[in-house]
C-alpha cells in the first residue's frame, strides 16, 4: 500500500508542472489531403499521366499558442507536405517560432513563406493555387521561384525573420529579412547561362553579409457592398560571391509587383502585374511548378517552367482572373502572359495561357475541382513547348 501511495505521489508531483505549462496554452492538430488525375499532354510528346499531389497541397502539421499575459502570445508552427501518389514520407515545409500582439502585430523567426506568396497577390489571388491548374510556373502567369522569394508552391525561406502588422484602418504590410553573412545558404547549384533548369538556386542569401530582403502592403475596404483591395511589393535578391565569381553577374535582382481584387455579391475579379530585373531566383522554378515528369515531379527534359526568366535577364508577368459562384460551385476563368527579355546568350520568350475549371464544395472542408488550362509559348524547342492540361480532383482539409 506504501509502495502505492509513494507511486501516487511522484506521479503526481511529475503531472503539476505538465498541467501548468498548459494553461493559457492551444495546440491546433491541422492538415489537408489532396489527389488529383492530371494529364500533360505537351505537343510533339506523349501525355503524361498522374495521380497524386506532387503540387504541394497535401501536408500536415502543428500550430501551438502560448498566452503570456498583457496581450502578448507565443507561437510555434511546424509544417510538413506530401504527395498522395508515393510513399515517400513528407518534405519539409514551414518551421517557426514567433512573438505575437494584437497591437502591434506579429514577428517570425525560422523558415517562413515569402509575402508574395501568401500576402499580396500571389497564391492568395489564384484560387487554383496549389493545383495542376495553378498560374504559377507551368501556367507562366505568376513567378514560382524556387529560391524561396517567390510565390511558387513550394517556395520557402531559410534563416529568416517576417513582420506582420496589423490591420489599421484597412492598410497592413508584411516585410521579409534573410540574414547574410551565411556560406552555408550559398546555392550548391547555380543556374547555367545557356537556360537549364537542372541546377538551381535552392536558397537565398549567401557570402560576404548579402541580406535579401521584401516588404509588401495592401489596402481593403467595402463601398456599399463592394470589397475592394489593392496592393504591392518589392523583393530584392542579392547576387552571392560564388555568383559573381563563377558567372560574371553584377546586379542583383529587383521584382515589383502590383495588382488589384475586387467582388461584389457572386462576382470577384483579380489581377497582378510583375516586373522583374536582372533575374536570378526568378530564373528558375520549384519542381511542383514547372511540371517535369508527372510521375516523380522531378524536373527533366520534359520539363518547363514558363514563368521563368532568362537568367539575369529583365522581363515582366501579368495575371487576371474571375469567379462567379453558383451555389456550393465557382465557376473560374483565368489567364495572363509572360515575357522574358533577351539576354547576351538567350533569346526572348513569350507565353500567353489560359484556364477554365471550378471547384465544387461538398462541404466547408472537402471539394471537388476540375478544369482545363492552355500554355502556348512563341519559341518552342526541347524544353518550352505548347501545352494542354487535363485535371480532376479532391481535397479534404482538417
């Protein structure tokens, strides 16, 4: 009985402090699953059919928050995708630590997403983001770099630090800090001049104290049931050492970009515009946007990345979009152009595209979509080809 008591006891004494720390504390369990049947067909080639996720939709991870008192709150977020067409076990996606106040606004540190991609415009205007259909990269209508300062699917950013503000009076902005200084951030594999895309710029930043760097902002209001927003950014990326040495760059990269939303009722338009000097990060793509092999997502000759720019080249993106709802069904068409400028060693590209599709909700968190998208390119060889795409999926989230 004795023995029993003690046990009691030191379990007991073990339990409080584990009790404690979690008041004031909410661990959130979150995730989506996504698959879908997608056909590229890219002329003079055979169609490539898939089914899976290999567009970064499907993850699963943990979001905690810690309320420390007078308004300040911790947080911690960890993030990990997969595809539902293989075994493999996930890739890494968001993982950060961050202060919080409803005051002044909010403060990441760790590997985050850039604001292009989740605050102004980017993936927060496509609502086929994060699918076959997706207008960045292979839908050459938004930038998908695959260093991390785009809006690609899976573009993320190492060794950074993010500040959200608040939203005052309709304005709120969002800036983005990667530190220099960091050898170990220099990209391993650097895009060749001739245009392959089988070596990139896997990371930002790099030698001799380079610090990256975008600010974005935007503006919301409602007219007499009108929702109305604007915004724009600026992302800059430092050339590294290695860059400078190995291929002869000088200028670092510049990106503006610029857009508009509007709805009323049913109806929501949306578009943005992108200019983009000397690329660097923008010369590239993430594999999930430039649709290489279907069946592995790996880049290959196959392969394209339409939004890409000739690298260390200047050029500019355009997008536009509308959505009619009918019901638990939204109706979507969408489009726009890339032009990438000639280069010293490569000729100028253009590509226009087109989508058509809808999403259909069966539920608040599961939905069917669907659609078609058309990717014609005025300079066509064994990468950039004309292309049709076919898909048919389902998404769940949690």
């Amino acid at each position: 009985m004795n023995k029993k008591i003690i046990s009691l006891a030191v379990v007991s004494v073990l339990a409080t402090p584990m009790a404690a720390s979690a008041q004031g504390t909410n661990v959130t369990l979150f995730g989506s699953v996504q698959a879908e049947y997608a056909t590229v067909n890219k002329d003079g080639q055979s169609s490539q059919a898939h089914i899976g996720d290999d567009t970064g939709k499907s993850r699963w991870g943990m979001h905690v928050t810690e309320n420390l008192g007078g308004g300040l709150k911790a947080k911690a977020h960890v993030e990990y995708g997969f595809s539902t067409g293989s075994g493999a076990l996930g890739i890494a996606r968001e993982r950060w630590v961050a202060l919080a106040n409803d005051g002044w606004g909010e403060v990441k540190f760790g590997r985050v997403q850039s604001p292009f991609k989740d605050f102004a415009g980017g993936m927060t205007i496509d609502p086929f983001a994060y699918t076959t259909l997706q207008a960045s990269g292979s839908g050459g209508t938004m930038t998908a770099s695959a260093n991390g300062l785009g809006s690609g699917a899976n573009g993320f950013v190492n060794s950074a630090a993010r500040y959200d503000s608040p939203k005052v009076e309709g304005f709120s902005f969002s800036g983005l800090l990667m530190p220099g200084d960091s050898n170990r951030l220099d990209p391993a594999n650097i895009i060749a001049p001739s245009g392959s895309f089988s070596g990139s710029n896997s990371n930002s930043g790099g030698e001799d104290g380079e610090w990256d760097f975008q600010v974005a902002g935007k503006y919301e209001a409602q007219v007499q049931g009108h929702n109305l927003g604007v915004f724009g950014g600026y992302s800059r990326d430092n050339i590294s050492t290695r860059q400078r040495t190995n291929l002869g760059l000088t200028n670092n990269e510049h990106v503006w970009r610029g857009g508009a939303m509007w709805s009323f009722q049913n109806f929501k338009l949306n578009g943005q515009y992108e200019n983009i000097n000397n690329a660097v990060g923008a010369a590239t793509c993430t594999n999930a946007a430039m649709l290489g092999n279907p069946a592995t997502g790996a880049p290959d000759t196959r392969g394209q990345c339409n939004s890409a720019m000739n690298f260390g080249g200047d050029g500019n993106i355009w997008f536009a979009g509308g959505q009619y709802d009918l019901g638990n069904t939204s109706l979507i068409a969408q489009g726009g152009m890339t032009h990438a400028h000639a280069t010293a060693v490569q000729a100028s590209r253009q590509v226009s595209s087109f989508t058509v599709g809808a999403i259909h909700n069966l539920s608040k968190r599961s939905s069917l979509f669907g659609g078609y998208q058309r990717a014609m390119i005025d300079d066509k060889n064994a990468i950039f080809r004309d292309s049709n795409t076919y898909t048919v999926g389902m998404r769940h989230n949690f």
